[in-house]
C-alpha cells in the first residue's frame, strides 16, 4: 500500500491532531541533506521522543544517529552505546522509578534493545512524504483515537492486542519492540516523553509495521462501516431529567395551557 494513501486512510478515519509517521532503522550511509540531523543542523543532541514531536508536529523529516542522541537509555535501547554494569545494575531507576535496585535492575531489564547488528540510524518523517517505504507507522492521538486503531488491527484477525506498559523509554517501545515483534503496540507515552518530547496529558500513541498497513487500512474502513467511527457517535436520542425546580416550571406552562382549552 503507498504511504500516502495509508496516511489519508488514517488523516480520515482516525482524525489524528498531528502528522502520521514512517520510521526506519536505516544501516547503510545515509545520503546527504535529505534528512535534518539534529546536531549537524541544530548543534545541539536530543531525545528520540523529541525527534518524533518534531516530526509530528512540524512536518520534518529527521535522522537520528549515535551523535544526534542525547538520552542515554534511548542509547543502550537503541544499540549506539554498550550497556554497562551502572544501567544494568539498576542505577538509572533507582530512586526515581522504582524502591530499590533490584527492582531498577528488573526496570531496565524490560526495556527492549537492539543487538549490535540491529542498530541503525533512525528515520522519522511523515507518512505521507517521507518518500520510502518505513519499518513502522506511528499515531498519536487520544485514547480513542487508539482506539479506533486497534479497532482495525483486529478487524480480521480477532482476538486481542499485547502491549507493554512501564512509564519509561515508550521510544523503545515504538521502535525497537514493534520491530522485534512484528506486532502493533499500544503505546504509553512514558515520563520523558512527557517532559523532553512534551507530548500532551491526554495522547497515548500505536505502532505497528509497515507489513500491516493494507490490513489496517481495510479494518479502520471497515469498521467505519460497521459503526465504529470517530469523533464517537455518543447516543443522544434520550430525554433529559432536570433538577425539580425546572421540572417545575415545565409543568406550571402545562397547567397554564389546561387552563387555558
């Protein structure tokens, strides 16, 4: 399916307030000026979570290499830096995420990470332009927009989506576990995401692979069709109960009009 009729597909059916995104973990040299890069253009290095509100939210197209990149767990996850025994050992999340250091341990145990050989520069631009076929879609939107989305994820197949939740590095989740999963991700936008990315209180996000955009294309349209829509159709057709006093008044005009036949 062409990445701009996905994008339409999603612009119509979903309403998203900012721009559908490719991403692609790229291996080879990238060609020079087609992308923005934050610290050769911007002279400064950021958060992948900023990259992906710059893109979402401005229309750009950026890559993100090891030298563009700011976060250090965003570097372990992505593969750009080796982990070592002072993340491993629960450092990081000790004392801000979690009691103790065991249970920071289990924290960083859980994010997902790219091998050595799964590492790659990160592309991130709109759907729609971002001019070749990306690993992932990305959505933001509100939790009914998501909704709505996994909604047409499960339009064929049934079932139920399995996502994971941790308040922390939702750029790994994204990225590196849809990739790793082949699968859509329901994404909770965690804490930097929040503070560096500067993502709003009410969206969430869903990822899933290129490979199922002609699947959920035709499970967004289709249960349209069915009735599962969005802005939310909410049932109004009910009559409303006032408090008594209006209800008194209501029923002064009728004592009025009996008095009056």
């Amino acid at each position: 399916m062409e990445m701009a009729k996905l994008a339409e597909t999603i612009e119509k059916y979903v309403r998203p307030d900012t721009f559908p995104l490719g991403i692609t973990v790229v291996k080879e040299k990238l060609p020079e000026g087609k992308w923005k890069r934050p610290f050769r253009d911007f002279g400064v290095t950021l958060t992948i979570c900023q990259a992906i509100t710059m893109s979402r939210r401005y229309g750009w197209s950026l890559a993100m290499g090891d030298e563009d990149l700011s976060c250090p767990i965003a570097k372990v996850a992505f593969g750009f830096k080796e982990s070592l025994p002072y993340y491993e050992e629960g450092t990081l999340a000790c004392g801000m995420y979690t009691e103790t250091m065991e249970a920071g341990r289990n924290a960083e145990a859980a994010v997902p990470k790219f091998s050595e050989a799964d590492r790659g520069t990160v592309v991130v631009g709109p759907l729609a332009r971002i001019g070749h076929e990306p690993d992932l879609v990305l959505v933001y939107g509100n939790s009914a927009q998501v909704m709505r989305l996994v909604a047409a994820a499960l339009y064929k197949r049934g079932g139920s989506l399995t996502s994971h939740f941790s308040a922390r590095a939702d750029c790994a989740d994204i990225v590196v576990r849809t990739k790793q999963t082949g699968e859509p991700q329901v994404i909770l936008p965690c804490y930097g995401d929040r503070v560096f990315g500067q993502t709003h209180d009410q969206e969430m996000a869903f990822s899933f692979p290129y490979a199922w955009a002609q699947e959920i294309a035709e499970g967004l349209a289709g249960t349209h069709k069915g009735g599962v829509r969005y802005p939310i159709p909410t049932f109004l057709r009910y009559e409303a109960a006032f408090p008594a006093t209006y209800e008194r008044m209501n029923q002064m005009w009728k004592e009025m009009e009996n008095e009056t036949t």
